[in-house]
C-alpha cells in the first residue's frame, strides 16, 4: 500500500482517537494522553507523508481509489510533481508546528483549555490540506476545501475568552466561506463544460468568454485563501490571536492551497486553450499592487505577529508577480521568462513556509518568554536569549531577501525572469517589466525596514518593560522546532539549483499539454544541443545562474566569518572596554530615549503617510516647557473598517433576523 494512503489512515485514526478524548472529564491523565497521543500520531502521519513523497522518481505519477459510496464524484486521489512541491510544507510544517505545539502547551493549564479538542483540529487540518492536494476529483476537493476553511475557526479561538479572539475567528470564518462561493460557481461552471466531475485535473476546451469566466472565478475563489488584497482582511485578525504553531501552519502551508488552487486552473486551461495576454497583467499588477500594500501596513505595526501576518500578505503578492510573470512569458511564447517565474514562484512558496514558520514560533517563544509581542514593551533580548535571538535574526536575514539565505534565491530567479524580459520583448512589455523589477527592489528595501524594526526592537537595545528585562528562558528542547526550520532556510539556499531542477516536472504538463511522465531528456541538465523541450533553453541558464550566486554568497559569508575570528583573536590580546554606543555625551542612558514604534517608521510615515493609511494624533500643553506630551500613531486597514466590516455586520444582521426560523 502507498505511504500516503498510511498517512491518511493515521491522521484519521489519530483525529478519531483525539475526538474520544475531547469529550471525556479534564483531568491531568486524559491530558497528557491527549498532549502525548495526538501529537505523537500527527508526527508519524506527517513523516509517513514525507516518505511517500520521496518513493521512486520525483516526477511520477501515482493514482489510487479510495472507497466513496456517494452519488456524485468518486474518491480519485494522485500525486504528481506539482502535488508533491506542495505537500512538503504540509507535512513538513505540520509535524514541525505540532512538536512547538506541544512544549508551547507547558504553559497552560489542563483545565484552561481542551487540548484534544485542539489536536482533533489540528490533525484534520494537516488531512484535509492533504487530500485537498491529492485530490484528483472535483466534489472530493470541494469537501476537503470545505473542512480545511472550516476547522481554523475552531483553532483561532482556542483563546475564546478573548473578545478579540472570538471576533478574529468570526472574520476568518466568513472571509473563508465568501471564497467558497467563487469556488462552488468555478467547479459549476467547469462541470457544465466538460459533463464530469474530474475536469479540474484534465484539459477542457472552452470559448473565450467561458475561459475568461474560469480566470476570475479562480482568482476570487483561490485568492481569499491565499490572501491576495482586498480578500486579506483576515490575516492580519487571524495570526494575532492564533495560538504560535497554529499561526506558523496557516502562514506557512494553509495559505499556499490558494495557489495550487490556480496552478491547478492553468494545468486544466492553459494547454489547449490560447488565453489572453491580460491574464498575467492581472496577476503581476494585483500581486504587486497586494506587496506593496502589505509591506506598507506591516512597516507600522508594533504586534509583532500582527506585523507578520501582513508579511505572509507581502509575500503571497511577490509570488503572484512571479506566477503573473511566467504567464506573461507563455503568452509571450517565452520559455524562458516563463519557466524562470513559475519557477520562482514555486520555490518561493516553499522558502516562505521555512523562514516564515521560523519567524512565527520564534514570536511565540517571545510571548512565552517576555509574555507579549508589543515591540514598545520587549528590547534586550538579544543578551538574555541569545539563542532565540540569533535564530530570529537568521529568519529576518532570510525573509529580507539576504544572500546567500533562501529567501535571496527565489527572488533572484523572478529577477532573472524580468531582466530577460526588459531585454528582449516589445518596448511596452519591456516598461512595465522594468517598471516591475523597480518595484520588487523597493518593496524589498521596505521589508529590510520592516524587520530591521521588528528584530532590532525586539533584541536590541535595552528592557522597555520589566517582562523583557527578565525574561523566562525557554527550554533548550523548545528551541528544537526552531532549529530545525533554521536548517531548512540555509539547506534550501544550499539546495536551491537541485530544487529549481526539481520544479521543471511539475511544470511539464503546463508548458507542452503532455500529462504523461516528464521525459529522461530534461534531466540532464547540462546536455547541449537538445531541442526536443522547451525545457532545454532555461535548464542550463537557471540552474548555472544559481550555483555561481550561491558560490559567490557563500565566499563572502566565509570572508566575513574569517573577519570575524581574527577580530576575536585581536581583542584577546589587549584589554576591552564596554561603553554605550552611540551615548553622544550622556552616559546614563534609559529606554525611554530609544526608538519607539512610531519614530523608526516616521521617514516612512513622512513620505508615505497616505499609503501607509496612518492616523497621527499630537498633543502637547502650550508654553516652553510643556508638562505633558504625546503621540499615537496608528495604521487602520481601511478595507476591513470601511467595506467588509460593514458588509460583515449586515450578513450578521440578516443571518440573526432568521434565528426566528429556529422557532
């Protein structure tokens, strides 16, 4: 029997097993049963997942039937190479997400909260993003979409003695199920087309306007998943008021169901249709335009999940420039460009789950620590939690974009895309792709902004709270889910022209219309003359590009770390004195002269107040020498307050107008 098969079989029987527990008396045993249990089955699962992926040749294609007993659609499960590119975070994320989940849990009372409850969700959602992936029928993908949008709901309010908690998860859940009626009209309309529920995993032709239709239905459908703007609105709700782990696997895994969503859409249309050139316009202005906004909101947060939460937003919009980018160069019948931007998009994703996970559950060990994740309240970590604090800066470094990390290496690859674009193309698609590159170099310079703020106001400097000054230092086998992300960020960058190699299968089907298992021709990478693919033109060029940035960002990283040992080596030979940096004369200095929120962002806020959506109120008592002062800044999404707030209090009031229905 297949390994992924096992794996469902197990997460089903650990969310059955968790179910049982969930509704027995909250005592210590059935807690640590549930805590030792659950956990313990959802690990097992995900590894099983991992290993099925890894069974024989990357790019196979593996097909089974489960048993349905329904009167519409059947239970057809597969995996092929785009499916195994996004199962990784899923179950690598999940089994990683759980162990943090599990030391995080220390901190709680059994009485507190039911936490088999918790793995029962937790583990169906891991099963459902799965079989959501593996799918390969259109009713099952629908329920396994439905149950994978329902249960966060249940995971967000795991405070639900929060008010804001409570009101975080009511907006997710109805930002969730807005999505699912696009979705419910695409699979209707792509039924009517072809008369069989697997049309979603099989070319269909269909007419223009037919075609157009299934393009934007997939965009507002996928998109409120993947938290394309102005379907973001309940992330930044969300991951505040999720518990660490839950918000690492939303950001990290849950949202990229969205954009397999559309890839999927493309490897159904793409082949056997001829699709408008707007298509990919759309997707690199609403990605771009998705960045922009997102890192503009996240440069003004001071809750440091809040802030990223809105980077997970930024981030899912550079990955549409990157799918808009390839679709630009398939309309353009650029191999090239478009292979070099699915592919980035693709690598992208997986980089994101790997240093956003990191970031996550290093901001939940702050909140244990120090408990809260206000920047204006932490400061000085760095000397009191080393650890924490250097893997931290390693998922800063890498979610900037630093070589030679990761995150550097897909955004190099969609920078290569765009380069050959301005040099080969029409002068019109040459500005707008000039004017794209512009544009990432400048969200990318914002972000480094961003999380100079968030780590240096974190880890740097001096206490701003008693709680940062002494904070309770987590155990060293807290820190294990975090290194283990940590590897995966410099393994990914190390890695990062085997795994370019390793997207070109998933890419076959989308490019050339075959569904038959990739050929032996593309995977030597280095054979020249071959023109038997369009694969053969960027193979050579994006996998060299790769190994001599990677060679060159590794040099200099040993440059420095030389550096480094020969300044120790200098200092132990004389004697070192420690003084404050930058005391410009005044040597008793307190937090109250370091940076604040508010005045690290204020050359944004100066130049870019109206974008930033900023709300700054003065006050200051008149004379010279006032007594009293202050200043509050704020940054309010307007979408959320000014459309679906309003929209959301309506459907409310119409859904309470019908309780008398109950009655």
């Amino acid at each position: 029997m297949n390994f992924f098969i096992w794996a469902m079989e197990l997460l089903l029987l650990t969310a059955s097993l968790m179910l049982v527990f969930s509704l027995m008396p909250r005592r210590p045993l059935f807690t640590y049963l549930a805590n030792f249990l659950g956990p313990l089955g959802i690990v097992l699962g995900c590894a099983l997942g991992m290993t099925a992926l890894f069974m024989g040749e990357w790019e196979s294609i593996l097909q089974w039937s489960v048993p349905w007993g329904l009167p519409l659609g059947s239970g057809r499960m597969g995996i092929d190479a785009m499916s195994r590119i996004f199962l990784l975070p899923v179950f690598g994320l999940g089994a990683i997400c759980t162990l943090s989940g599990v030391m995080s849990f220390k901190h709680y009372s059994h009485t507190e909260h039911n936490f088999a409850a918790h793995w029962f969700f937790f583990c169906f959602l891991v099963l459902a993003q799965a079989i959501v992936i593996a799918s390969r029928d259109a009713v099952l993908f629908l329920l396994a979409w439905e149950v994978m949008s329902l249960v966060p709901f249940f995971l967000i309010n795991f405070n639900d003695d929060e008010p804001s908690v409570r009101e975080a998860s009511w907006t997710y859940l109805i930002a969730a199920h807005l999505g699912a009626v696009f979705l419910i009209a695409l699979f209707a309309l792509l039924w009517y087309l072809s008369g069989s529920s697997y049309s979603f995993f099989s070319g269909i032709k269909a007419q223009p306007v037919f075609l157009s239709a299934i393009f934007v239905l997939s965009l507002l459908g996928f998109g409120a998943k993947a938290g394309i703007a102005p379907l973001h609105i309940w992330l930044p709700e969300a991951h505040p008021a999720a518990p660490s782990h839950v918000s690492a696997f939303l950001s990290g895994a849950m949202i990229s169901a969205g954009l397999y969503g559309i890839f999927r859409i493309f490897d159904c249309i793409l082949p056997v249709n001829p699709f408008p050139v707007w298509w990919g316009w759309t997707l690199l202005v609403l990605g771009m335009s998705t960045a922009l906004m997102a890192i503009f909101k996240a440069s003004s947060q001071v809750n440091l999940k809040r802030l990223l939460a809105y980077s997970s937003v930024e981030n899912m919009g550079i990955m549409f420039v990157a799918l808009g980018t390839g679709l630009i160069g398939l309309s353009l019948q650029d191999t090239l460009i478009a292979i070099l931007g699915f592919s980035a998009c693709l690598l992208h994703m997986i980089n994101h789950a790997a240093f956003k996970g990191l970031l996550f559950l290093g901001s939940g060990e702050i909140l244990h620590s120090a408990h809260t994740v206000r920047l204006d309240l932490l400061g000085g970590l760095q000397k009191r939690l080393p650890m924490l604090g250097t893997l931290f800066a390693l998922g800063t470094a890498a979610i900037v974009s630093l070589p030679p990390l990761n995150g550097f290496m897909s955004e190099f690859l969609l920078a290569l895309a765009l380069s050959h674009g301005i040099t080969t193309h029409a002068q019109e698609s040459r500005l707008a792709l000039l004017l794209t590159m512009a544009g990432i170099m400048f969200i990318g310079a914002l972000a480094m902004v961003t999380f100079a703020k968030a780590y240096g106001m974190a880890f740097l400097g001096e206490p701003r709270s008693g709680a940062a000054a002494n904070p309770e230092k987590p155990h060293s086998l807290t820190m294990l889910p975090l290194f283990l992300l940590a590897i995966a960020c410099v393994a990914l960058a190390v890695l990062a022209p085997q795994c370019f190699e390793h997207t070109l299968p998933a890419l076959y089907s989308i490019m050339t219309g075959d569904t038959a298992p990739v050929p032996s021709v593309i995977k030597n990478t280095f054979t020249p003359g071959i023109k038997e693919t369009p694969f053969t033109v960027p193979v050579p060029f994006g996998y060299v590009a790769l190994q001599n940035v990677l060679l060159v960002g590794l040099t200099a990283l040993l440059f420095i770390i030389v550096l480094l040992m020969l300044r120790r080596i200098l200092l132990r030979k004389g004697k070192v004195r420690h003084s404050q940096v930058w005391g410009c004369g005044f040597l008793k200095p307190t937090a109250r002269i370091q940076y604040t929120q508010d005045s690290f962002v204020q050359p944004l806020s100066h130049s870019f107040k109206t974008l930033m959506g900023l709300k700054v109120r003065k006050y200051m008592e008149p004379g010279y020498f006032p007594q009293r002062a202050s200043l509050d800044v704020a940054s309010p999404d307007r979408l959320r307050t000014r459309i679906f707030v309003p929209l959301f209090e309506a459907v409310r009031r119409v859904c309470d107008s019908l309780k008398v229905i109950q009655s």
